[in-house]
C-alpha cells in the first residue's frame, strides 16, 4: 500500500492507493493553523528520539555482563555518540536553513534507524562505537532540539516560548513514558529486544509521519507564520555567513558556554551514569528507572512553564534561577539514601532538566536572526554535547579511580553555579 499527502486551501488531503478503487479522504483543519500540526509531528519525532538518548545507560550493565566490557570502554562509545550528536547539529541546522527541515529530518531518522538495527547483531568494542557511537551520534543530530528551534522559528510569530517549551517536553515525556518501558524489556528479554523495540519505532511510527505531513514554511503552504498578522511569509533567506558576526559577539560565547554547561550537568553524565549509580546504593533497577519517568513527568511541566514564563517575563532571569537550582541539587545527590529522598530529587531536580532550552533558544533567536537559528543555535547546542560527552567520560574515569560517583556530581553542581553567573551578562 502506497500512501500520498498534499494540501489544498485549508485542508490535507490524503490519498490512499490500494487493491481497491482510488479512496480520498478530506480531514478538515476548521480553526487550527497548520504550524500546530508541524509542531505535533515535530513533538512526535522528539518524543520517540528521546530513547536513543536513554538506551545506553539502561543497557550498560548487560553489556558489562554479556561481553565482558568496562565501564570505561562502554562510556567512551557514549561520549563519542554525545560529541557527533553536538557536532552534527550546526552542519545539520544550517542544511535546514538553506534546505528546509523536513529532508534533512528523514535522512537522519533513516541513518539511525539503520544504526540502531545494526547494533542488534555487535560483538566486538569497535563494533559498538560504530554504531552508537558514530551512526546514531551524527544521526540524532537530525533529531533534535536544533531540528525544534528551527521549526518554531519559522512557524511561530507569538506563543514562540510555549512552542519551545512543549518541544523541550518531548524529551522529557518520551522519557517519562519509555524508561520503565525498555528497562523491562531490558531485564525480560535483553539488550536486543530493547533496541529492536526502538528500531520499529523510529521505522514504522516517526520516518512515516514526518514524510506525510512535515512542511518546510508557512509560505509552502500558503499561510503566514502563527500569529503574524502581516501578508503571506515570504521565504527568508539565511544570511551568507552568520557564524562569522555571531562569534564576534560576547552574547554568542555567553550563550554557548552555559549551554556546555547544561550539558555537563544533564544528558551525559545522568542518562548515562544514574541508574548504575543509583543500583550501587541499593536502589532495585525499576526504583531507578521510576526515578528518571518523575523526572520526566516534572520536566514536562517544568519546561512548558519555562516556555510561559520567557514569553512574559525574559529569558535571562528565569535561565539564572535554574542553573542554580540544578547546582544545588547536584550536590545533594551523593547524600540521597532512601527511596522518599531520592523521588523527592527527581522531583527538584527534574522541574529544571531542560527548562534551559526554550530560554536559550529565544534567545539565540533573538540576538542573532530566526532565518540562521539552525546553524547558529546548532553551534550553541555543540557546546552543550561536549560538556555532554566530558561528562559522561569523566564521569566513568573518576568511577574507575574512586569506585562511585560523588567527585563527578559534587564537580558538575560547581559548574552550574558558574552557569549562573554568566547568564547574568547576557543581553536581552
């Protein structure tokens, strides 16, 4: 069966082929702008890439026990996975720029599709840097909050920090909802039938709806961004070098230094060391796995909020605050002993887990131009991975020297208070 999408006016139309006569179906949009549905199937991309982000830290240990491999060996595959992550972004964003979002979406969930399916049949360490480390690293670039500011920066005029915001949720509740999800299918049946689970999801689920029914502009379809109350969009052009003002100014290494720091404090070194941490204090494996899905489920209103507030009051103070929080949370994790206790973090600490994003990419937006966002914000968010990809390496050094680690979450609470700091000296 073959199935086609085009619009007319204010509808879809879709067309399916099949054995039986030619069938159309007209779907009415009365009343919802078209940006909305982008953002959902851009919400949908998001929420279903955000097991790849979680997949390594639930399979660490099978992968210690089945192949025999460190802790260090399996953290450098994930840094390399973080870095390519980070580094594919800029390149990404601006072939999204000058190309639109939606061809270079598919071929990225294509690369990691593929990535992820060829992992299923890994023996060797090489093998496993290969494809999470290489494939599905520079893959996910594709996949990722780059691809989300660049679609809101186009499709939104007003409600741009909420659209954010609801993006950044993605994350948070594609965590919330496949943690528990693959950690069972991890301890039921293996590390394999946890990959193949996401290897459908990606092939059958996301690459097909972002084919339907993503679209580049407002203007492809005949309509003005959401809540511009101008002409039709025109198509704006990126400007020819952006990189070269936006490295000039002190807001851009403001920006891209705190975001690094997001990083260190957040994807690298929790989704990747968490659970293992948690389990070497006695917390049973699905207690650890609940933990990251309330700190999900905080993230999700956490970060909406965030989107909420930068719309109404700035980005620069709410950004500061949740730095903090996170620097002081950090530090009082080592200390956390019951289970009350360590809900009582996910909580705190997931209300701010990615609250930076919308903050942040307002304000790339904002300084720097909404038609370079892609490459621009996709710099910015290299910056991040790399505080990522230390992280989580540094992270399994000092568990290899010290046996825990209490060294790496006490140093990445110190880092988010410097965060803090340099906020401050970021212009609205």
């Amino acid at each position: 069966m073959c199935i086609t999408a085009a619009t007319r006016g204010n509808e879809i139309i879709i067309l399916t082929i099949s054995n039986t006569p030619l069938i159309m179906t007209t779907i009415k949009r009365t009343g919802i702008h078209y940006a909305w549905i982008v953002l959902a199937v851009t919400f949908t991309c998001l929420f279903v890439a955000s097991t790849l982000r979680s997949v390594p830290g639930i399979i660490m240990l099978s992968l210690e026990h089945e192949f025999n491999w460190s802790r260090e060996t399996i953290s450098g595959a994930v840094s390399v996975n973080l870095l390519l992550f980070g580094l594919a972004g800029p390149f990404l964003g601006r072939l999204m720029d000058l190309h639109g979002t939606k061809a270079i979406t598919v071929i990225m969930l294509t690369l990691v599709t593929l990535g992820a399916g060829g992992s299923i049949f890994m023996q060797e360490p090489w093998q496993l840097y290969l494809f999470w480390g290489v494939i599905i690293g520079a893959g996910s670039g594709g996949t990722s909050i780059v691809m989300g500011s660049t679609v809101v920066n186009r499709w939104f005029r007003q409600r741009r920090g909420l659209a954010l915001g609801i993006l950044g949720a993605a994350f948070s509740s594609g965590q919330l909802i496949f943690t528990p999800i693959i950690m069972n299918l991890n301890m039921q049946f293996g590390w394999r039938a946890v990959t193949l689970f996401v290897v459908l999801l990606l092939g059958l689920v996301v690459l097909p709806l972002v084919m339907l029914l993503m679209a580049n502009n407002p203007g492809i379809k005949g309509l003005k961004p959401y809540g511009d109350n101008g002409s039709v969009a025109p198509e704006i052009r990126p400007d020819p070098n952006p990189m070269h003002s936006a490295m000039a100014s002190p807001q851009f290494w403001l920006l891209a230094f705190s975001f690094g720091i997001c990083g260190f404090t957040t994807s690298g070194l929790f989704q990747t060391h968490l659970i293992t941490h948690g389990i070497e204090h006695g917390f049973p494996e699905m207690t650890m796995a609940v933990s990251l899905g309330v700190m999900g489920a905080t993230d999700i209103a956490g970060t909406v909020f965030s989107g909420w507030l930068c719309d109404r009051f700035g980005k620069r103070w709410p950004l500061a605050i949740y730095y903090a929080l996170r620097g002081v949370s950090l530090m009082l994790l080592p200390y956390v002993e019951s289970t009350g206790q360590l809900m009582a973090f996910s909580v705190v600490y997931g209300l701010n887990w990615l609250s930076t994003v919308p903050a942040t990419s307002a304000l790339t937006a904002d300084l720097f131009g909404k038609q370079n966002v892609g490459v621009v914000f996709g710099w910015i968010c290299f910056a991040h991975q790399i505080g990522a990809a230390l992280a989580c390496y540094g992270a399994g050094y000092l568990h290899g020297l010290f046996g825990n680690y209490t060294l790496a979450f006490m140093t990445s609470g110190l880092f988010a208070l410097v965060a803090t700091g340099l906020v401050m000296n970021i212009r609205e």
